[in-house]
C-alpha cells in the first residue's frame, strides 16, 4: 500500500544471518522514518506537546446578549495580538438585539462587528449559533466571518439579482404623487463586485421622490426631474433593505455603505412632477387606462404610414406611448379596435414581419362603448427602440388603440 515503511529484512523469516548491506538497509528504513515522523510532529505539536495554532481555537460562552464572556478550550489565550488573523469560534448562549463585545479568557473586552466595520444587529445572532470571528490588531476588534442568521446567502449561479415573491409597488395612499410603496415576501439582491447575493424577507419599503431629497429611500442623485423615467431599485448594506429612485436603470448612484441592489422597475414622472398611477405585481404593471390615438389613418400620421402593411408608431404616436411604456418593458399591455360605432380591421405585432400579431376584424356595429366600437385587448412585444406596429386595411379614419400596462 502506498505510504507505508518499507519492509525491514528481518532474520528468522530469512532463515539465515543478514548481510552487512541488509543490515544498513534496515537501518536506513527506520531512520528515514524516523526523521519523517519527527518533521511531522514538528508541524503539528510544541514542545510540551500541545496542538501549533489550531485552525479554529474555540471557547465556550457564559456571557449575556450582547456582551460574550469566552473561556477558551485547552491552553487559554495570553494576548488577543498572539491570535490575530487567526479563526476563533464559540457557540452563543444567546440571542444578540445590537452593538455585541466579547472578552476571552479575561483579556479584556473588544467589539465584534459584522461586515468588516458594521455593528452587530438584531437576528445577526440566534442563542444557539456558532459564530466564527477574526481578531485584527490594526483596528482592535473581532470580525465575524460566519454566515449572520438574519442573512441566506445565495450560491451565485442560484440567484437573479431583482427576483421576487409576491412583489408588489403601488403609489402610497394620500400621498400618490411622491410616494411609492414596495412589499414583497421575498428579494433577491446582489454586489455587483462579487457576485454576492443576499435574499431578503418580508419587505416592506416606502420611496419618495422629492425635489432634492436624496440618500435611501428617496432620491440617489440630483434633483427630481419633470417628464422623465424613474427606476426603482431595491438596496442593502449588511443591516439595513432600502428602496431608491434612480434615473439609471443600470449604475444608481447607491449611498454610501450600501453594496447590493436590485431593480424592480420604474414609474413615469409626468410634466407637474407628479408620479404617474400605477400598479405592479412582480414583473406586470398596469397603470391608468390612456389613448394612444384614436380614430386614425394610417396616412395621417407624421410622416404618413401606408395602409396594409406593418407601420411603426412616429410622430406624436410615438412621443406619447414613450411616456406609458419604460425602455426597460418587454410587452405592452392594452385594447385595440375601431373608434365609436365603427367596424375594425386591425392588427398589432412586435415588428414589421407580424411577431406576436394580434387581429380584431369585425364589422360596423353602430353603437360603440368606452369610445370604441369594438375591441379586444391585446399584449404585444417590444423587441427594441420602445415601439410597436400596426397595420389596417386600408386609410379610413377608424383605428384606435389604448395602453393599460406592461410587462418588464
């Protein structure tokens, strides 16, 4: 078997004397083996037999939430300098609510902070936990370097930064133009520097878009801006979730100490700066009902379109559906057909070859109802350049479509 001494020429087994050149063999064997075995112990042990810096010293806690008192397993610590960058782990007797210190083996008290510099908070520490920590001499403090109960860290190739369960935001009762809510049971976020992912539970967030708020919860850079899309965008800094508006839907401006974020979507801040209503549920939105145009040629728009065949919207069309529909949507959400009591042949689709078309064809009807003479409702792709096409049978004046929402 590999790794075993050598076999020893012994004697009897032999049935005769052993040479002078078996006898130095043997003695080579035993003390290769012995040097080996000594260069071993070297590693392992001092001089009194005692373990050489144990991978992970431990002590027992008899402490109270908040402050641990260690005693340290086998030979004690003499100075917290002997034991810097080294790992030392206990299991807490306690749940911590805040600021935490530890003292081992009466050397003094020092501070255990989490995230390299961060305080302690509550549910970082269940009674129960093994907690792994590092003394650093240059700051004079533990680090926790163990997974916080209060946080699931998400293997990289698990997490979507931005998913959700059961996500919902909605603009704040009595306080519809500035304010926004945010709840969700669950929320993945993630540092874009590492790919660390973090998910967060029972979220409950408020954002307001102010004037020149700005920080968590508001605003991240500059001053509010009329007629502009807003990006909505979850936050994190080791201890605290927060919400932010951000004209970017790629780099926000984060505050300082945050390192996770994750968009969530985005919210039209109309010419008051005012928000526009709207109401998302994980990646589907629907806000307030709008016409896009209504009773419309294909030749009558700027520059004029063609009849039967795909036009993209321009002009006017396009500015406004724009001001509905963010960059970031994937489909559009709405109702088309024929104004008032007229017949419809109409058909949308994501581009000009018919991905996604949807048709109504139907004859006049007379009477019309919520200023269309017949309808259906329809989701189409946006396949790029925030725009989509429509096509009708021919140049009358009839067309007319609505948009409810989108998808992101």
């Amino acid at each position: 078997m590999a790794g075993q001494v050598p076999a020893l020429t012994l004697r009897i087994p032999k049935g005769s004397p052993l040479s002078t050149i078996e006898g130095d063999e043997n003695w080579s064997i035993l003390r290769d083996f012995s040097n080996a075995l000594s260069a071993q112990l070297d590693v392992s042990l001092n001089p009194n037999g005692t373990l050489k810096n144990p991978a992970i010293r431990k002590g027992t806690d008899s402490g109270t939430p908040n402050a641990h008192v260690l005693t340290t397993i086998g030979a004690a610590i003499t100075s917290y300098a002997a034991i810097s960058g080294e790992i030392y782990g206990f299991f807490s007797n306690s749940a911590d609510s805040g600021a935490t210190t530890v003292n081992i083996d009466a050397l003094g008290v020092k501070n255990l902070k989490k995230n390299h510099d961060m305080d302690i908070a509550a549910d970082d520490i269940e009674a129960g936990q093994f907690v792994a920590m590092v003394y650093s001499s240059s700051e004079d403090l533990f680090q926790v370097v163990s997974t916080l109960a209060s946080v699931l860290v998400i293997p990289p190739s698990a997490a979507i930064s931005g998913s959700t369960l059961n996500l919902v935001i909605t603009n704040k009762v009595g306080e519809e133009n500035f304010k926004i809510t945010i709840a969700a049971d669950e929320m993945v976020l993630r540092q874009a520097s590492n790919n660390d992912s973090v998910l967060r539970t029972a979220v409950s967030l408020t954002a307001e878009l102010s004037g020149s708020l700005t920080g968590a919860n508001a605003l991240d850079a500059g001053t509010e801006a009329a007629d502009a899309w807003y990006y909505i965008w979850a936050i994190w800094n080791g201890t605290t979730l927060a919400s932010l508006f951000s004209v970017s839907a790629t780099a926000p401006t984060l505050p300082a100490g945050y390192t996770h974020k994750a968009l969530l979507g985005a919210i039209y801040n109309d010419a008051g700066s005012n928000l526009e209503r709207s109401y998302q549920t994980d990646r589907r939105v629907w806000i307030e009902d709008t016409n896009l145009f209504n009773a419309l040629a294909p030749n009558a728009t700027t520059p004029p379109g063609t009849a039967n065949a795909y036009n993209a919207l321009v002009g006017t069309e396009l500015t406004a559906f724009r001001t509905m529909v963010p960059p970031i949507a994937r489909t559009a959400l709405g109702t088309f057909g024929a104004a008032n009591g007229q017949g419809a042949k109409l058909t949308v689709a994501g581009d000009a070859n018919g991905m996604g078309a949807v048709t109504i064809t139907e004859d006049p009807a007379g009477v019309s109802w919520n200023s269309f003479g017949a309808a259906v409702p329809f989701e189409v792709p946006l396949l790029g350049n925030q725009n989509f096409y429509w096509k009708t049978l021919d140049n009358s004046a009839r067309s007319r479509i609505n948009i409810s929402g989108y998808t992101i």
